[in-house]
C-alpha cells in the first residue's frame, strides 16, 4: 500500500551509484494488455535463444568487464538529439543480443519480452530502491524488514536494436514509469477510501542515457570515456502540430535518418507494439488501443497477479516518416496505407509530438 511506501521527491536524476534495481515479480510477470501482447515472428534475426533469469549481481560491485579486444573499443559511439540519445556499435545484432540480455540480468532484472528476431527485448516492472531514504529507522529496521519498505514508483526498460544501412547496429533503450497514487488525490476520501492505483508517469531521459553509459561499458568503453560521451547535449529540433489536407501530422526540422530514430524511440516510450518497420519506405507498423475512460485500473498488484480490466481491442496503423531535406513530416495511416484522420490520429498525432518535445 502506498502508506507503507517511501518517494524520493522531484529529482530523477539518476546518480552513478543510486540504482538498485529489484523485479517486482520473481514468478508471473505483469499482465500484459492487447497493445503490447508478444509480436508475431519472423525470421529477421532467426537467432535460436534459451531461457530468462534474474541474476544475483548486486549493484555498486564491479562486474568483470566482456573481454573486449582494445582495437574493438572505439566502434562503439553515442549519437545523440536533443536529450535523446543512441549507441551505434560497429558489430551485428546477433553478436550483440546476448551481451546485451546479460546487462540487464546483472542489473537485477528480469526479461517480459525476448524477441531476436523482431531485435526487442523488455524489462519487467522494477523499483529503484535506492530511492528509499536511508533514515536512522530504514537503516536499523531495513535488514530485518526489509520488504515492507517500498517506493511507489515502478520503472520497465525496453531495448530495441536496429541494422543501419552502413551495417551498424543501432541501440535504442526507452523508459516507461508507473506511479501509485490515491484514488481521490488525497490521503483518504471522504469516506474513508484510501485505495491506490498506479499510473504512468513521464518518461525520464536521465534514466535512459545513464543505461546507455553502463551499456557503453559492458561492451568494452572505459568508464572515463562513457561518461564524456553521454555528457554533452543538443538543441532540440523544432516540433509542432500541423493540418495537411485535414491530416493531422508531426512536423520536424530535422532530416530523415534523425527524425526516423527519434520517432521510433517515441514510440518505444509511449508504450505502442511496434509489429515491424521499414525504414526504405519510412513505415512503422504499430498497434494502438483506443483509451477507454470507463475502465477500471486493477491496480498494480492486480496486475501482477493476473487481474486484467476491460479494454478496447487493439487497430493496427502505420507511421509514415516522410523528409525533404532538413524537415521531417511524420502522419498516420491506417492498415491499407491510406490517410489517416480519425479521433484516434489525432490522438496519436498528440501522443508522438508531446514525446518529440
């Protein structure tokens, strides 16, 4: 319950040595809903894979470094736009995947989606218990009650690698976050009700960028090196809302092969089943599920446990990535490929541009 639960506060900055990363299910994972059930296959990558567990690796030890060859430690870079960043790693994403599953594992999580041959993989909901404050009374109780101590924030991490036409392997990581507040706002209702459901709250890009420079490290990058690359940022393109011949569309001013990734980490944050992508002809093929304002948050736990709660039936899209030059326009289609201008557009319009932000 959330009056057993301890917050941080409005900082999310991630601190090198403030992560201390635990599933919250060692058994079942969260019930997943229609928009993010798993994806059809196919033989993109046909890597043949084993099973998923969570390692024992504590954080703040230092784990032996993947024997890196010294020649190999300069392919890899951090591109970056904006506060969002990427890897891009001078070797195929079948030699990447396991290093990669391996970084997660040792980070004290556990795999709900495994997918070689889409290049996807996703965290199950974890809590940050660095972020309990370490008070006299946590310090002298925490070891031997340790499990009635909790944050009220929930956070789940989704890796998606993609070949570059250079051959490259490009490393998206996107942070989704959930957070557990009283129904009422309040501490209690009126009469008495002081239940809690969890929301989703804003993505954080410190988060992503700190996985990032771990990520650097466990493929070969010194320390020193890793924290100058993801130091320094960019101006944020511009980002706006248009109408072309009653379409709702994202404009961007940045070129094609930028805004392409960006677009694509938006998605990845705002929860959409990206089913495929094309990147030749500038198509994401995603799965979107219509918000249904009556629906009944089981709440967390319920979740975790197996409750579910009504929800509409997920439409598939596509998300057309068109440039000239310096600027970007970014629409919806629907199934067919035609023009898409429904509520649903618009809202996906919204969704992807408040992202892009």
């Amino acid at each position: 319950m959330l009056g057993l639960s301890l917050t941080l506060g409005a900082c999310s900055v991630l601190q090198s040595d403030k992560v201390d990363y635990k599933s919250a299910s060692t058994a079942p994972s969260l019930a997943v809903p229609p928009d993010l059930t798993q994806l059809a296959r196919d033989n993109r990558y046909a890597i043949p894979g084993g099973p998923v567990t969570a390692s024992s690796y504590q954080l703040g030890q230092a784990g032996p470094a993947v024997p890196v060859a010294v020649a190999t430690i300069a392919d890899v870079r951090i591109e970056r736009s904006g506060n969002q960043r990427w890897l891009v790693v001078k070797r195929p994403p079948e030699v990447l995947w396991d290093p990669i599953k391996e970084f997660w594992q040792e980070y004290g999580f556990l795999l709900s989606m495994d997918q070689k041959n889409l290049g996807i993989m996703e965290t199950d909901w974890a809590e940050n218990r660095a972020k309990i404050p370490q008070d006299l009374i946590r310090q002298s109780l925490g070891k031997i009650f340790d499990s009635l101590y909790s944050t009220a924030e929930r956070d789940r991490f989704r890796t998606r690698l993609e070949r570059n036409a250079a051959g490259e392997t490009e490393i998206y990581v996107s942070h989704r976050g959930m957070i557990e507040v009283y129904r009422s706002g309040n501490a209690a209702t009126a009469t008495g009700d002081a239940s809690t459901v969890w929301q989703p709250r804003p993505a954080e890009p410190e988060l992503e960028t700190e996985f990032l420079r771990r990520m650097m490290v466990k493929l070969g990058v010194s320390q020193e090196q890793a924290k100058a690359a993801t130091a320094a940022g960019l101006a944020q393109p511009s980002v706006r809302i248009a109408q072309f011949d009653g379409q709702p569309v994202v404009q961007i001013d940045d070129n094609f092969d930028r805004a392409w990734r960006r677009v694509g980490l938006s998605l990845d944050r705002t929860g959409f089943t990206v089913e495929d992508r094309d990147r030749s002809r500038g198509i994401y093929f995603v799965r979107y599920v219509e918000p249904n304002p009556d629906r009944q948050d089981p709440g967390f736990l319920g979740r975790l446990f197996g409750g579910s709660a009504k929800t509409n039936s997920p439409v598939k899209y596509r998300i057309a990535v068109r440039s000239q030059g310096d600027s970007t326009t970014v629409s919806v289609l629907n199934d067919a490929g035609t023009a898409e201008t429904s509520a649903n557009a618009q809202r996906i319009v919204k969704v992807i541009a408040d992202d892009l932000k």
